[in-house]
C-alpha cells in the first residue's frame, strides 16, 4: 500500500494537518491523547481497503499548529475542527467518526452538534466524566492534575492522573508503557513532546465537558459506545458504560484497554470495522 497523502487545512485559530488514504465513504479517525495522526495509522491502513480513511493532529500537537501557543482548548472548537474537515474531505456526503479518548469526545460533540455531516460514531472510552453520579469526585481530580502541573511540573502531574484513571481495580502504569509495538515506540519522541500541552490544556477543558444528554438520546442510533475488554474497574471505562445503559445501547468491547488501538491495532482494527457497519 502506498502511503497516505497529506494536506492542510487553515481552521480559526490553527493550521490542521491532515493524511488520507483508501477509496470509498469518508471514515474521520480522532486521536486522543498525545498520539496525533501517526497513533491511527496501523488501523487507518486495515480500514482503507473499505473506506476514504482521513486522521490528522489535533490543534495544538505536533504538526498542527496554534496561531496562539498560549490559547485556552475547548471542546466545541477541536470539533469544529472535524467539521471544517468534514466539508473540505467529504462536502456531499455524511461520514463515520471513530474517536478514542478526548478524541471520543471530539466526536460524540461532533455528532450532537451536526449530524447532518455524521452517519455513525463509535466512541472508544471517551471519559466524560461529567455524566457519571459521582462527577464531583473527579472534578476535583481534575483540579488536582490542573494544580500539581502548576506547582509541581508535568510527571508529578502525570502520576496523579494515571493514579485517578486507574480507579479501584487498575493500575497506574500506563498500558502502553508495558507493551509497545515498534511503530509506536518510534513515536515516543513526539508523544513526550506533546505532553506538557495535553496535560496542561486539554486534559482540564475535555474532563469539565458535559454532553447534552437529551439531544444524545435523540441520535442514539448513529452512536456505538465502545471499551477495552482490559478497561473494567477504570474510570475511562464508566462513563460509555453508563451512558450506553442510559441510551438503551449495547456496550461493545475492543482487545486491549484504553490503549488498545496502540497495544493491539491489527485485532482493534478487525473489531471497529464491524461497528462502523450500518
């Protein structure tokens, strides 16, 4: 397969780059994290035998650049973003989302925001905290990972939000950090460079985000709610788990945990080819 072509897209306040590769229906890849387009593209190439698979960098991390370096994040604008992607890459035709992590966020707003440009979702574990019985017990993690990055510098910052999304049955290290395929591991560099800007923005602003769950309800069947089988008992894994009990949708389950696209591409790619079927 020959490699993706790549383009940028001037969006407010950002310069998007963006890769696409395949034929067929447009399919939108949102990366969460720190992992940018390059963290997609083990499963961009199993999917593009089906699809017109396009990922990119979120604004702010690596090649995608902030007009302001300094510019507070928000959710509704990182999915203004995938919009604005939407009508450069497919203007006539409505596209599947996948998005893992804060990208699952970026997506689900995407969808309530304008499903007229989205055929179907699936959400991998986006931690919308605020959705969950107990969300004030994690807005006050939140303030902690906001506050230990101030005082203290990024890795403290960084152990008390893995500590907080391990949960009661997890654990604090990393899945990605025990078992890390080659490609990724190449991947380190930016990863580690893209840190200080996640932890420090949008791990705060995605985290305080809150879905309009009425409107959510009422495009319940373009949405699949999905989690690593690895994910039980942390708290990345409750609140699609909720949120599907509260739509009346089926949980679906993917190998590996919250890192499963990195720690398992090839079987993860399997898994969301059939979710992103009608």
């Amino acid at each position: 397969m020959t490699g993706p072509t790549t383009g940028s897209l001037r969006v407010n306040g950002a310069t998007l780059h963006y890769e696409v590769r395949g034929r067929g229906p447009l399919l939108l890849l949102v990366p969460g994290g720190t992992g940018g387009a390059a963290s997609m593209d083990a499963v961009a190439d199993t999917l593009a035998a089906a699809y017109t698979v396009a990922t990119y960098d979120p604004r702010g991390m690596s090649r995608s650049t902030l007009d302001d370096p300094e510019a507070e994040q928000r959710v509704t604008e990182h999915a203004d973003d995938a919009y604005r992607l939407l009508n450069h890459l497919s203007p006539d035709e409505p596209a599947r989302i996948f998005g893992a992590s804060s990208g699952a966020i970026v997506a689900v707003h995407l969808l309530t925001a304008h499903p007229e440009r989205v055929a179907r979702v699936v959400a991998h574990e986006p931690p919308l905290v605020e959705v969950l019985p107990d969300a004030a017990r994690h807005r006050v993690l939140v303030a902690r990972v906001r506050d230990t990055f101030r005082t203290q510098g990024l890795m403290p910052a960084v152990a008390v939000f893995a500590a907080g999304l391990a949960g009661d049955g997890g654990t604090t290290t990393p899945e990605a950090e025990l078992r890390l395929p080659p490609q990724a591991a190449a991947r380190a560099e930016q990863t580690l460079a893209d840190l200080p800007y996640f932890v420090g923005r949008i791990v705060p602003a995605f985290m305080s985000y809150a879905p309009d769950l009425d409107r959510l309800a009422a495009l319940a069947d373009r949405l699949v709610l999905a989690c690593g089988e690895e994910s039980r008992g942390e708290l990345t894994y409750r609140p699609a788990a909720f949120l599907a009990e509260r739509l009346g949708l089926e949980l679906q389950h993917c190998p590996g945990g919250h890192t499963g696209l990195t720690t398992h591409p090839g079987e993860f790619g399997e898994v969301l080819a059939k979710m992103l079927r009608d």
